[in-house]
C-alpha cells in the first residue's frame, strides 16, 4: 500500500546529524508546566535540576524541556504581542483530547471549529501561557504519507 519513499541525498559534509530535538518551555513554574506536558504526553517528569525539567513521552523519547524564567510573561496571541512558536499536536479523537488538555490546565483561545467537521482546530494555552492546537483530520495520515513519499532526493525546496 503506496510507494516507498523517495531515495535520501547524502548528508552534508558541513552539517551534524540530530541525536535528539526537543522543544524547551519558558516558564514561571517548572513543576506545573512540565506535569502538565507529561500528562497530556502520557509521560513523564526528569525533574532533577530545579531550572529544567525534561518531559520524557510514552516511549521514552525527551521531547520537551521546561526551563525557569522567573520573569517570563506569556505571549497575549492573538490579540497582543505575538507568539514566538507553537506546537500543532494532531489527535484521532479532538472531543477526548481537548477534555483531557482543559481537565489538565489547559485554557481555550480559539474553538471556533465544529467536533462534526473532517477536519479543524482548537487553540489552547499551556499553564504557562504557550499557544498551542490541537487537531485532526489534516492531512490524514495517507496523504502525510503521499507527501513525504514525494519529496525529492534533496528534500524540501
């Protein structure tokens, strides 16, 4: 079912090869931020170092870190000053996972999409005040997998 992906290039001489990414919170208060993350993950904490906490997914992968920034003042998206970055977290389920984002501290932004629909978003922030969607529906994972099937050799333009 669908064709494999297209051959990679080489990598460049000039660049490194990614051991992990992670993308790292700013945030008043590590601990709520960081559980926060974890369980809407379904992860958990490395809270060892009181200025970072690493928020560590189901399978074991550290993919969020939360670091302290006493004076950290959350973005004010969209009507103020702008975001910097956002996570766009795509679910099979939007009804459960915004329950689950709001029963953990989550606060909506924009829900102005219908459940109903094949396709949309909620904006949400984290206790922190980070932006972040939770969607479904686009692309479905065929088409994903057609795209990404297509890129060429060099990748992206």
């Amino acid at each position: 079912r669908g064709r494999a992906p297209a051959p990679r290039a080489p990598r460049s001489p000039h660049t490194q090869p990614l051991t992990r990414h992670a993308v790292v919170f700013y945030a008043v208060d590590t601990h709520t931020e960081s559980r926060f993350w974890a369980a809407l993950l379904d992860g958990h904490v490395i809270d060892d170092d009181p200025g970072f906490h690493c928020v560590v997914d189901h399978d074991g992968n550290w993919i969020i870190g939360v670091q302290l920034a006493p004076g950290h003042t959350p973005p004010s998206w969209p009507d103020g000053a702008s975001q910097q970055v956002h996570l766009d977290l795509h679910v099979d389920d939007p009804a459960s996972a915004f329950a689950q984002a709001t029963r953990l501290g989550a606060r909506p932004l924009l829900t102005d999409s219908d459940l109903a629909d094949d396709a949309g978003h909620f904006v949400l922030t984290d206790p922190a005040g980070h932006p972040f969607c939770i969607g479904w529906g686009h692309p479905d994972a065929d088409t994903l997998r057609q795209f990404l099937g297509t890129l060429p050799p060099e990748g992206p333009p």
